[in-house]
C-alpha cells in the first residue's frame, strides 16, 4: 500500500515522498551553511556561549566560596587540635568514636567499629578502655591473637586507674587463653 501525503497543495505518493523529503533535507542543509557562511548565525550563538561562560563563571565562584568555608571550618578543627599537649588526650575525639564504634560493634559491622576504636586510640594513646575496646572488636572478629595484647595493654594501663576496665580485660584473656578455638 502506498501512502499519499498532501504537502502544499500537491499530492506525494510512496517513492515521490521519499524524493520530496531527501530534497527538503537537501534545502534545509544547504540553508544552514549558507547561514554559517555568511555569519547570520554566529550572533546568536555568541549570546549562547556568552550565557553559557557567565554560569560557567558564577559556578566557579559559588564552588570557591563553598572551599573557603571548608578551610575555614578545617582551620578553627586544627586549631583546636593543635592545643592538644603531645602525648595527650583528646577525650572528645575519643568520646565520640567510642560511642560509634560500639554501635557498630554492636551491630556486628567490626570493619567499622575497629575503624572508630583506631580512631579513639589515635587521639588517647594511653587510654585503658581503648585498649579494651580493640581487643573486644578483634575477638569478635575471630582475630584472637590480635585481641590479646590489646586486652593486655588495658590491664597494664587500668590496674591503677580503672578496676572495671582491668577486669574485664583479665577476664576476656583469661577466656580466650582457655578457648582452644
């Protein structure tokens, strides 16, 4: 079946349109490069591209005000840090990774949990139940023979300080010291 089309005026029909449309695609191209040639169309498109450099730039400013306050905020962070005496202990910094290392630890995700009480453990060196705490995310792993200097070094640093620490510590030695597996 051939398909007839009305195109101003004149009927086209199967094989005639496809003649009728490869001339129209022929004019239409042939109408663009003359315009290119000719520099009818390079106004506007300096418009465009000019629009398009101004939000170019005004992004550009937007992402380097958004730095700036970054380094402003990491600024006033080590400076705070930086007060810390070497050797010291940065109890908010533990505090905190403490609380969410034993949420994940309690939430079996141990890759996260040992990352938060590495954390504690970089901010208070000689912290009893950071100590305690690796040991426990080591054990839980399965890691036995890296849970117990952990558990060790908490006894030494609370056997002063801390009785629960200590004791708990001993306790969890004791219990894998006794376990075969």
């Amino acid at each position: 079946m051939l398909t007839t089309v009305l195109i101003r005026g004149k009927r086209y029909r199967g094989v005639d349109l496809c003649v009728w449309l490869r001339n129209a695609t022929v004019a239409v191209v042939a109408a663009v490069a003359i315009i290119n040639v000719t520099g009818c169309a390079d106004n506007g498109m300096a418009e465009a591209n000019a629009t398009q450099l101004q939000q170019q730039q005004q992004q550009i400013t937007d992402l380097q005000t958004q730095i700036d306050a970054l380094k402003n905020q990491q600024t006033k962070f080590y400076s705070i840090s930086s007060q810390i005496a070497p050797g010291g202990c940065d109890q908010g910094v533990t505090h905190d990774a403490t609380q969410r290392g034993d949420e994940k630890l309690a939430g079996q995700d141990y890759e996260a949990a040992l990352g938060y009480f590495e954390d504690a453990q970089s901010a208070c060196p000689n912290s009893a139940e950071t100590e305690l705490n690796l040991g426990r995310v080591y054990d839980a792993m399965g890691e036995r023979d890296q849970a117990a200097p952990h558990y060790r070094r908490a006894i030494e640093l609370a056997k002063n300080s801390d009785p629960t620490v200590a004791s708990q510590a001993r306790t969890a030695l004791g219990r894998i010291a006794s376990d075969p597996n």
